[in-house]
C-alpha cells in the first residue's frame, strides 16, 4: 500500500480519464483520499458507476461523465463538466486507451490503425487541446499528466499501430511543453510496462490465442509475434500495481514535481533501460 498524503490536492479539480478500471481507477481512489476533486470519464458506464460509489463511500468528492473520448465534442463536454460542478481545473490525468488487435503491419487494415489512434492519440489530442483552452482562460498555469507507455519509446513486435499511437502521445506531450510552459502549464507523460490491469491481461490472453492458433495450423508460434518479442520481464522481474503507477502519475500532478515538463518518464521497471 503507498503512503497517502492527506490534503497533498486539496481543493485541486482533477479530471482522470479511462477511470472505469486499472490504473485510471487507482489513481482516482488515490487522488480522493488526497483532497482531490474528481471528474471522472470512461465509456464503461457500469463499471464508472461502480468507482464513483467506492470514491464516495471514502469521503471523496467526484463526478462520472459517461464520454467517449474517441469523439471531439466529448473533450469538450468533459471540461465543461469540470468548470460547471467545481467552477475551475487544474490537474487532467489523460489515462484513457486502448490495446486494440495487435497485428503485423501486413495484416494490420486501415480500420485497425483508425481505431487505435483515435482512441490513444485523438483521445489526447483532443483532450489537451480543451484542458489548454480551459488553463489559458483561467490564467493560473496547469498541469497535464499523459498516459504513454513503453510503446512510446521503443518498438513491440507484431504491434505497429499501438506502438505508432503511443510514440504520438509522447510527441505531443514534449511539443505541448515547449508551447505551453510560458504559460505556467506543464505537461508529462508516463510509461509504463506490463501493469497488472484488466486492459493487460485482455492483451496477453489475445497474443496467447494467436500463438495457440500457430501451433494448431503447425506453424512456428514465434511467428504470431508477442508484443514483448525477446524480453519477458522487466528489470524488477514483475509487473507493475496499478497503485504504482497511479503513485508516479500522482507525483508529476503534484507540488513536488514543480520544474518538470516535457518528461517521458519511464515507468516501467527499467524495461527500456535493456
């Protein structure tokens, strides 16, 4: 369990994205123990309702937006949402994403790739952009925090677009750094590897049944291409809590990480250290 540290957002209005389960839910149950106060969105609704009871049954102030982030129009309603319940922002966590089918480019169609990065870069983009809008107007600086991933800084075997979508997000978190520090706004990104969520767990199960159905035609299994190619592991030899990377997403949103931006910071065992 992460040491919590009361009142560490206190009055602070954090929106968190892709908060339904995994490392967004985390974060969230961690930010409202912490004083934060929440504006939630996923387009899991039942399972977005189920946080927000575990958030209120804590003592934590949240709202649950049922948004399709995927979509423009839904960014904007999201930080509307924040400024109407709470009457300003100051923290987004764009945590939102997707693993999609990983495939070899040759098999990879259109509407594969379309379907990955409008919901890991579009997502963002999207986001960002209304977030930057909303911190400008309001004149008080800002902190945005992405969620990347390993992919955003090397390559996976057999998963281009997710790898694509990622290196994206990173881009622009550097790019929106340099644009926006002028105006006290800061913006990271972290990238974890493999983490115990739901999201993780449905991949490995999807490289398992092509590496099964390899086998089964007599093919070489190692031809179906897992997205972890040749490393396993991690430096750590494990995967990562959720809890975890919602302590290192927490940090960077936090007071103490006052002089970073444009940061990819590597959460992630020391993965892409070897």
């Amino acid at each position: 369990m992460k040491q919590i540290y009361p009142n560490r957002f206190k009055d602070k209005v954090m929106i968190i994205t892709g908060s339904a389960r995994g490392i967004g839910t985390a974060t969230a149950l961690r930010a409202a123990q912490e004083g934060a106060r929440l504006v939630l969105a996923d387009r899991l609704e039942k399972e977005g309702g189920q946080v927000l009871d575990q958030l209120k049954a804590l003592g934590g102030e949240a709202v649950f937006l049922h948004l399709d982030l995927s979509a423009e129009e839904n960014a904007t309603r999201l930080v509307q949402a924040a400024v109407h319940t709470y009457g300003h922002l100051d923290i987004s966590i764009n945590n939102a994403g997707v693993m999609g089918n990983p495939s070899p480019l040759h098999e990879l169609s259109r509407e594969q790739m379309d379907y990955t990065m409008a919901n890991n870069f579009y997502s963002v983009f999207y986001c960002c952009r209304q977030e930057l809008r909303e911190f400008m107007k309001q004149g008080n600086g800002g902190v945005i925090v992405n969620n990347a991933s390993i992919a955003g800084l090397t390559g996976l075997p057999g998963n281009p677009a997710y790898v694509a979508s990622k290196h994206a997000v990173n881009g622009l978190t550097k790019n929106l750094a340099l644009d926006y520090a002028k105006y006290g706004i800061r913006i990271n990104s972290v990238n974890p590897a493999a983490t115990t969520t739901p999201m993780v767990a449905e991949a490995f199960e999807y490289v398992k049944a092509r590496r099964d159905a390899a086998v089964k035609a007599g093919m070489d299994p190692a031809k179906a291409q897992s997205m972890a190619g040749q490393k396993h592991t991690s430096m750590l030899e494990r995967e990562a809590t959720a809890e975890e990377q919602a302590a290192s997403i927490l940090f960077l949103a936090s007071p103490d990480a006052s002089h970073m931006t444009g940061a990819t910071v590597q959460t992630d065992g020391g993965w892409t250290s070897f």
